[in-house]
C-alpha cells in the first residue's frame, strides 16, 4: 500500500487485489493487478508493473454498467472476480453487483469481438509461415491461454487462470499441444514455435464451435 499512498497521498479509500496474484498463477512478468477507490476524483499518475483501474469510492457497490472510471477498464467478468475470489488490501470488501448472464454475454462478445478479428489476420499469414520456426513466447502464450480463460468461463461461470484454463482445455482437447504452452508460462524451457501458434489457432475455433452449440 506504500506505493499507492505515495502516489495518491491521503486518497486511497480502498485497494482490492484480483488476478495472478489471488489465482495462483503468479509467473515471471506477472503484473499486479489491483482496483483502486478514489475519495475524490484526482489526476491518476502512471503505474509500472501493475494493471490498474481506478473509480470513487463507493462505485464497487453499483452494477458495473453504471461505474465510469477514472483509470482503466471495468468489465462484468473483473467484478466477478472482486466479489469472488478478489482480496481487500484497504477499505471494505466491495459487493460488486452483477450477474451470471452478464458475466457469459461479456466474454461472449469478447471472443468475437476482440479475439475472432486478431486470429482472423493470423489465420492469413499463418499458411506463408515455417511451423518449426521459433515465435515471440509471450505472442504465442497470449493467444494460446485468453481465449481458454473465455470458454471455461462461458461453460461455468468460473473464473480460473491463464495455467488453470490452459490445462483444462487441454484435457478437453488433449491432440493439441496445450500443456506446452502452460509448462512454457510456468518457466519451463519449452521451446514455442508457429506450430504452437497454429494449435492456438485451431484451439480457438474449437473453442468457438464448443460455446456455439
């Protein structure tokens, strides 16, 4: 809190915790992902190292659709983790007000809204590639897990890690290499190639296909 305090000298009414860090999934690069309650509006300075949103006090108790931020993005599935499994580092723990269909038709949307379009450019590029040739680790870890996260979370509810969803799609799916991509996450030394990426590629449209039908 000595950071925030710093920062924010006598504003912070509240700091909750959600992410890597109360998921068990904290890994080399893990940014800390908190949201921050404001007594009073103020000029939000930047944060290295952490993934940060920002509202007044008092906002954490109001449906998301009705919350403007201050700082950063609010989403139905980031108040589902802060009235499930967040962590309250200062102020009271919030109830976040929200439901299972808000939280399915947000991920939802984001499938297609957001991952269908950057595999849909990957999907034209991927035929001119060497599958044996190696890939930026963090570009192929990315596709590979968000969008496992998305579907176990259509199917269930839940909200599980980028690992925790990458092992789970792979039981689900167990002829694509999945578990490499968690091992590599995890600090492994596996090496990550278009191969990779290719599988990510149809593990998405499997993905899709699952939540469609």
């Amino acid at each position: 809190m000595t950071f925030l305090d710093a920062r924010l000298p006598g504003l912070v009414a509240g700091a909750h915790v959600y992410g890597s860090r109360v998921l068990d999934d904290v890994v080399s690069g893990s940014d800390l992902d908190i949201v921050i309650e404001l007594a009073s509006a103020a000029e939000v300075p930047a944060f290295e190292g952490a993934d940060v949103a920002i509202v007044l006090a008092g906002s954490l108790e109001k449906p998301v659709f009705d919350v403007t931020p201050l700082a950063g993005e609010i989403t139905p599935v980031l108040w589902q983790q802060l009235r499930t499994v967040g962590q309250t580092v200062r102020g009271a723990r919030p109830s976040c007000p929200g439901t299972a269909a808000d939280v399915e038709a947000y991920c939802r949307d984001n499938l297609v809204s957001y991952w269908k379009l950057d595999f849909d450019r990957f999907r034209e590029v991927l035929p001119a590639l060497d599958l044996q040739a190696p890939i930026p680790r963090e570009s192929v870890l990315w596709v590979g897990l968000g969008p496992a996260r998305l579907w176990h979370t259509i199917r269930t509810g839940e909200i599980v890690s980028k690992s925790r969803a990458g092992e789970l799609a792979a039981a689900r799916w167990p002829d694509l290499p999945i578990l490499d991509l968690v091992s590599s996450r995890q600090g492994s030394d596996v090496p990550l190639t278009v191969a990779h990426a290719q599988a990510a590629l149809e593990l998405f449209d499997r993905i899709l296909a699952d939540v469609t039908t």
